[in-house]
C-alpha cells in the first residue's frame, strides 16, 4: 500500500514536471517575443514622430497632424511602459515555474530510484530507464529555451530600466564605479595626469582645505535677486524680477535690445548674475561654455570643455528632443558649473579661468543626460540618474571633491531637483519613479519619500507654502504637504505634464500638459480653476514674473497670461524661431534661448 502511494505521488509528481515544462517554455517564447517587440517600440528607435514633425514644418496649420503626432507620441510610449510590464511579470511566472519544476523534478527522482522495482529483466525498469532519457533530453533543450530568455530579459533589463534596487552603481561600457569616478584618488591623478596650465588651479584650491570652511556662497537675498539656476532661484520655477516686457516682436525688433547667435546648439536655459549670462553649446565631438554681457549681449569668453580625464572618446547616444548640452547651468556668483551628456562636468569662475573639472561616468540612458544643476551654500547638487543607478551628488562648489553621494530607489528620471524650505529646514527634494523624495543637504540623507509616480519622469517637482507638486504624464498630479510626516492632499488625472514642469505660485497651481493645455488649480484643495488649450505643445516650463505666466511653445511663441484665479490672456509675442528652453528674468529683461540665437527683451 505504501508502495502505492509513492507510485500515485510519482504520477503526481511527472504531470507537474510536464505542465512545469510547458508552462516555461511558453513563458520563455513569449519573453523572447516580447523582447523583439521592445526593441522595435523604444522611444529613441520610433522614428515615426520625428518624420510626422519633419512634415508638420512643412505645413504648421495643419492640426489633424498635430493630434496624429500626439497620438502616435502616446501610443508609441504606452506600448513601451505596457512591454516593461510585461517582462516584469514574464520573468516571476518564470522564475516560479521553474523553482516548481526543480523541486518535482527532485521528488520524482528520488521516488523512483527508491521505490520502484530495480532488475533489469523488469519491464517497468526499462521503461522509466527510457522515461529518464527522454526527460533528460527534453531539461536540456527547455533549458536552453528558458536561459535564453532569461538573458533577454536580463539584457531589456539593463538597456531600459532596473527591476531592482541596485546597490553596485555601473556607469559606463568598463563598468566604473560612480564612487570611483568621484573618489579623491581620481581627483589627485585628474591634477598630476593633466598638465594644462588651467587645471593647476583646480590643485592649488584643493591644497587650502582651510577654504571650505569659509562662508564662500551667497546668501538668500542675492540668490532672489539673480537667476541662477533653471526656473530661477532655487529651481521653483519663480522671478523675483519687475517690469517684465509683454509686447516684443523679432521680425520687426520691436523691445529686441540685442540678439547673438549661440556657436554650438543646446537645450539648456541661460542663467544670470549680475551682469553676466552663460550657457552651454555642444555637438557629439565637441562641448563649450559661454559668457556673454548681459546689458550689451557681447561674448566676454568662451571656452572648450575638454582634456577631461575620464571623459569618454565617444559621446553616448541622446535623442534630438535631448541633445548633448541639455542641462541647465547653476552660478553661485563668483563660480559657474555645467555637465553635458557624456557625463563630463566643470567649473569656471567668471574671468573664464578652469578651476576644476571631472568626468561621473557615462550616464546610460535613452534619451540622454537633461538634469540640470543647483547648488546649495558651498555644494554642488547633481541629480545623476541613468539605467543602472540613480544618485543624488553634492560636490564642493570649490575643489570638485565628492562630499556626500546618495544612491536612491527607483528608475531613471530626466527631472531637475529643487531646493524648498520648510518650517526652517531645507530640503533638496527629487521625483523619480515612483517616487517623489526629500534628502538633507548637509549630509544627502533621506528625509521622506511618497510613492505616487509612474512613466518617465520629465517634469520637475514644484513648491508652495508647505506643500510639494509632482506631476507626469500616464501617472497623475499628486500634492503632498511636507514635514516630519509627509501626506497626500490630493490627487487629480486630468492634466498632465511631459517635459514641462509645474509651477505653484500665489495659492494656485499652474501646470502644461502633454497635448498644450495649461490649467490652474488651487493648492489646497485641487479644485480646477481654469484651462485652456493652445495650439502648440511646450517642452519649456511656465515661469512667473511680475504677477504673469510666461510660457514659450515649441515654435517660440510667448503666452503671456495673468497668474490668477481666472484665465486671462495678455499677449503672444514671438521671437521667429524655435524654442525649447525655458526664460530668464532680470528687472526690466526678459532672455530666451532659441534653437540658434539669444535674444534679450526690453525696452530700448
């Protein structure tokens, strides 16, 4: 009788290792598809939307093609997210099947060596001597299905965006540790290896460690009055500028004061300092930063960003939404930093001397490096995330030395971080998916994080009165009000942003999204005020300057509107030519970037 059973827990044990086999078989098939598919859908492979942008150039009032643009932009994408998915679950029904198959594989092998009839003579030991052969047979050949898979699904993995959590931080084809790359042994071989005469200053500051102890930053009150960083102060998206002009013209030069063409082409937005305005301008196999008079728009110095050890002898692949010089300078008045795609990042002081420079690491991603830059007292805050890892950096403002680096949770983000304070605490506070998430500046320690994000995350995280704004399309708009114990106000899913970030200003809620509306919500509550559609989509973000919204479309047409509780349009200025960047503000100015020139507005 007991014999019995081992022979009923043995039949038992052959149709689990069966349906196991199929199981896996079918999953790894589909794994395999699916990775096919992937690769035809990533968003810098769909080239369809960059031939239908090409065609609407040729004829822009034609808005069946701009929704057909939108449409095919959205459905490419969700296919994408839906192939992510897909892996995601692919790969634990795989992993749970074969873990089921191992174990009944194990059981019956042991059952019948033990229990069954061993002479040679007996008809049931040549046939489970044959059953074994086949199975044999048939393990080795679903194994090999099902490790190709595996590795396909590893590879989607790594090329589009981690699973995991990962604690070993790669960073380029040689697999460099981002630490490595930051670490003081790289900064002293960077000074002894490179015998420029420039890069000798950049050792001679870090030989006094006596200076970081000064009190070598700004204060808030000179932070307010510049723009120093993308959306102005602090990255909040707000100028504390006045007497900003509403009515300009660039065909005719109506309050055009002046306007220079940039040599080398950028995404990135100009930053100011008293008098001076800089930006950044590079193609694959060359990179530059520019310094012009702010007053009279001459070029004051340009240099070339290069003999950088470290830096990689091939840039690494971007997108044309994205570029090579897509992230947005940061000056602290007496230094001005910029990063570029390949992962290089450098520091001038205003005479255009190099006071030191580095490379992080080839930031893997697939669209390319757009983060743009802050900087918080006497560190540099370098939102630095890639498909491999995802860190938040603080490097001395003067030597370039790491002084404290956070690896987080989540997937790669395109955002920029902000800098909010709090019921007297500062906060650098960062979206990446799912999470929007607050670190101490001093020390780069997490200080809270809220799970409500999904997609790639473009949009920037906005700030008012106690209270965070985090936006994405094919996600939603949550308001989280901060503090020891962070909550969620509210949430709402109807108007959501691609690359445009939101901008909270006044007790309301300004925000653009994907398909060119901008509504107004109120901050406390989310209630929809107003919205309004505009013909053209914006990847530049809404800033607010002297009570209005100023907000440049693709085709570099302002909307300038009232900040306020009901829709009211001021004017459309245009400057006749594209524009992706967000403007700078100064008492009576207003600068824009376009996709060839700098203009400044004003009054003459």
């Amino acid at each position: 009788m007991r014999i019995q059973n081992k022979k009923i827990l043995i039949e038992i044990t052959n149709r689990i290792i069966k349906i196991s086999l199929i199981f896996s078989i079918i999953v790894s098939l589909l794994l395999t598809w699916n990775f096919i598919q992937l690769k035809s859908v990533a968003p810098i492979e769909n080239n369809r939307v960059e031939k239908l942008i090409k065609k609407l150039n040729e004829n822009p009032a034609d808005i069946e093609l701009k929704q057909e643009i939108r449409s095919v932009d959205l459905m490419a994408r969700k296919a994408f997210f839906t192939s992510q998915w897909h892996f995601h679950i692919g790969a634990y029904f795989l992993m749970v099947s074969i873990i089921l198959l191992l174990i009944s594989y194990t059981i019956n092998r042991s059952l019948s060596v033990h229990y069954l009839p061993t002479s040679d003579s007996n008809p049931k030991t040549d046939y489970w001597v044959i059953k074994s052969n086949e199975r044999f047979w048939l393990l080795l050949t679903t194994g090999i299905i099902i490790v190709s898979a595996t590795v396909l699904t590893f590879l989607s993995d790594q090329e589009y965006a981690d699973f995991k959590n990962p604690t070993n931080i790669l960073v380029n084809n040689k697999s460099e540790n981002i630490e490595k790359n930051l670490s003081e042994k790289t900064i002293a071989k960077n000074n002894t290896d490179n015998k420029n005469t420039e890069d000798t200053i950049a050792t001679n500051t870090t030989q006094n460690s006596d200076q970081e102890k000064e009190k070598d930053f700004p204060d808030d009150k000179l932070i307010l009055k510049n723009h120093p960083s993308f959306r102005g102060p602090f990255g909040l998206g707000i100028s504390y500028a006045t007497k900003i002009p509403t009515e300009w013209d660039a065909a005719s030069g109506k309050n055009i004061c002046w306007k220079v063409t940039v040599p080398l082409p950028g995404l990135n937005s100009p930053v100011i300092w008293d008098n001076f305005i800089f930006i950044s301008g590079a193609k694959s196999n060359k990179r530059a930063v520019y310094c012009y008079d702010r007053l009279s728009g001459k070029l004051i110095w340009s240099k070339p960003v290069e003999n950088i050890t470290g830096s990689p002898t091939t840039s690494p692949k971007v997108t044309d939404d994205t570029g090579y010089s897509a992230s947005t300078l940061t000056v602290d008045g007496k230094r001005v930093f910029a990063i570029f795609s390949n992962g290089d990042i450098i520091c001038f002081n205003f005479n255009g001397e190099r006071l030191w420079a580095k490379n992080l690491g080839v930031p893997s991603n697939h669209y390319g490096h757009s983060s743009s830059l802050l900087f918080y007292q006497n560190k540099l805050i370098i939102q630095y995330d890639n498909s491999k890892s995802r860190n938040l950096i603080a490097l001395s403002t003067h030597t370039g030395d790491i002084k404290w680096n956070t690896t987080r949770p989540g997937k790669i983000s395109w955002s920029s971080p902000i800098i909010v304070k709090n019921n007297g605490r500062t906060e650098i506070i960062v979206n990446n998916e799912p999470f929007v998430a607050s670190y101490d500046p001093s020390s780069g320690k997490e200080l809270w994080k809220i799970d409500c994000l999904s997609g790639e995350i473009g949009a920037s995280p906005a700030y008012s009165n106690g209270i965070v704004f985090a936006a994405n399309a094919y996600a939603k708009l949550t308001a989280i009000k901060i503090g020891l114990n962070p909550t969620i106000l509210w949430e709402n899913n109807d108007y959501l942003p691609d690359v445009s970030s939101p901008v909270a200003y006044n007790g309301l809620l300004f925000i653009t999204s994907s398909s060119g509306e901008i509504a107004a919500y109120n901050i406390s509550d989310g209630n929809l005020l107003w919205n309004h559609e505009f013909d053209n989509v914006f990847y530049a973000s809404p800033m607010v300057a002297d009570g209005k919204i100023y907000l440049i479309d693709r085709n570099g047409i302002m909307h300038i509107m009232k900040a306020d509780k009901k829709f009211e349009l001021i004017s459309e200025p245009k400057i006749n030519e594209k524009s992706d960047c967000t403007p700078a503000f100064t008492d009576g100015k207003i600068y824009i970037r376009g996709q060839k020139n700098l203009y400044c507005i004003g009054s003459k």
